[in-house]
C-alpha cells in the first residue's frame, strides 16, 4: 500500500505583499516629487536669484529695499495674523457648541460648517461682492447704498476668516472631543461654573491646538489668491502682486524674488504647524485616561448664545451658497 506524500509551500504573508507593492511604488514617488516639488521650486529660486545671467541675490534684497513691496509684506503679514487670530475665535467658539452645549441641531450645524470645504475659497468673495458690493443685493437692493467698505482689508478679512475657519474648526473639534472627561467633570462636581472650567481647564489643554490653528489659518490667509484678486482694492497683498507681475507685467524674475519671499515665511509657519500639531495630539488624544462623557452645559442663556452663534455662522455659509449659485 503506497503512502501518500505532501510537500508544505509557504506562501507569502499578506503584509509583506503590501510591503512589496509599495517599495515598488517608491521610485514613482520619488520622481513625481523631483517633478512636481523639487523642480518648480528649484526654477523658482533660479529665477529669484538670476540677473543678467549672473546668479545674484539682488533681485529679492531689491525688492525688500523697495518702500512699495515693504509695505505690501507688512499688509500680507497683518492680514494674515488678523485671519488667524479671528478665525481661531470663531472656531473654538463652535467647537465649544458642538462638543459642550445641551443644544439642538448638532448635526444640521456641524454639515453646515463643513460646506465651505468643498468649494473654492473664491466663492466666498463672489458671495460678498454679489450680497453687500457696490450693487449688491443687500447693500443696494434693500438698503439703497453703494458701499465700498467690502473693497480692502475688511473685506478680505471677512471673506478669508469665512472661508478658512471650517479647517481651524475641524482642528479643534477632535481636540475638544479627545480631553480627558475627568478633568472637566471634577471641576463641575466641586461646582465651578462652565465660564470658569472653560478659562481654567479646557482652555490651558488645549493651547498647543489654538496655536497650531493659528498656524494653519496664517497659512492659508498668506497663500489665497482668488479673494485678494477680488476684494483686495487698495490693500495688496504678496499672492496678488506675484499673480499681476507675472501675467500682467510678464517680469518673471521679479515675480519669482516675490514668490520666494511668500515662500520662507509659509515654510516656516508649516514646520511650526507640524510641531504643535503633533504636541496637541500627545497632550489630549495621547493622555487620555477616562471614558467619561464631557459635561454638557445646560443653562438656557448659554444654550441660547450658542444656537444664535452657531446660527450665524450657518447663515453666512448658507448665504455664500446662496449667492454663489445664483451668479
């Protein structure tokens, strides 16, 4: 009687297959970014830094000499920290709604903060153009004025701190969620009041977060092109000069000294930002030790700032939509 024989093959493990199929995507990635990274910025500090065909940094040290381009880095620069410092307040303030307020339509108001993300931050200038310009629906429509407050800094403030919060608001939204419950309900149970646990326990966690959203909202004010292009009027701003010398004036080499000098200042806040980000994480999400539902503030004076807050937010999305769609 013959005795059957088997011959045991081993077969590859799942994870090391997926660990093979990206090591082999890896030449892909890393030309894609030579391509589409490394090159434009490299030709970016080429055109920067060449004058007559000679390599000189003459061309960027010009431009910051010049009383014009000084003044139109000094408005980006307060722009920028006036977005970031009010789109911050705006987003921990719906945050705080939405993750410490007994109140209605969580879900109605939360899908309305995230609409502005998924569509072009240029939408939110048309919006305003459209509602409270010059012939606006609201300014002259209804109120029979030709207002051109909207045209400057105020103007482009509103448009980017509308467009821009819903990022700061996601930012902060996890970090409000991922705090320690126990914290908050112990100062609840030796009965601090909800201003105070906000000032002096919710608040001091969460300053990595405030300003890693500071960070990210700077970033986002000091790169926007549509709403400068749109709004800005007699307040440049570095995006919009680097647009209009380069398609306007066609001076790529002063276009490129601009851009660089746009450049360090972003890169520099994006590696502040990935710090802090990564210290907000350690500090709420890492250190969480309780499975304790947050306390939710229940008072009728709060529940009713927060539902009017929270409900003008919403109409100012809802009004950009609005207005978007009927142009």
């Amino acid at each position: 009687m013959a005795q059957a024989t088997g011959i045991l093959v081993a077969r590859p493990r799942p994870g090391l297959r997926r660990g093979r199929a990206l090591f082999s995507l890896y030449p892909l990635l890393v030309l894609g970014l030579a391509l589409f990274v490394v090159y434009p910025l490299g030709m970016l500090l080429v055109q920067a830094v060449q004058a007559d065909g000679r390599l000189s940094a003459g061309t960027v040290l010009g431009l910051l000499r010049e009383s014009y381009y000084r003044a139109v880095l000094l408005n980006t620069l307060l722009l920028g920290v006036s977005v970031a410092g009010l789109g911050t307040v705006l987003a921990t303030g719906y945050a705080y709604a939405m993750t410490r307020v007994a109140m209605p339509g969580k879900k109605f108001f939360h899908f309305v903060a995230l609409l502005p993300t998924i569509s072009p931050p240029i939408l939110m200038a048309l919006s305003l153009i459209l509602l409270y310009g010059r012939r606006g629906l609201i300014t002259n429509g209804l109120l029979g004025l030709q207002s051109t407050l909207l045209y400057g800094f105020w103007g482009l403030t509103a448009a980017q701190v509308l467009a821009y919060f819903p990022f700061a608001y996601l930012l902060l939204l996890n970090l409000f969620r991922g705090l320690d419950a126990s914290l908050e309900e112990a100062a609840w149970t030796m009965g601090a009041h909800p201003g105070k646990i906000l000032t002096t326990v919710t608040l001091p966690l969460l300053i990595p977060g405030l300003a890693s959203a500071v960070l990210l909202l700077f970033s986002y004010s000091f790169a926007d092109l549509g709403n400068p292009l749109l709004l800005g009027g007699d307040y440049p701003v570095l995006a919009a000069q680097i647009y209009l010398t380069i398609i306007g004036l066609y001076d790529m080499p002063r276009g490129a000294a601009l851009a660089l000098i746009l450049l360090f200042p972003v890169t520099l806040v994006f590696f502040a930002h990935k710090r802090l980000a990564e210290r907000a994480a350690f500090a709420t999400i890492g250190g969480r030790a309780s499975s304790l539902r947050h306390p939710q503030v229940r008072h009728p004076a709060v529940r009713i700032g927060a539902l009017a807050f929270c409900g003008g937010v919403c109409l100012s999305g809802r009004s950009r939509f609005a207005a978007g769609s009927a142009s």
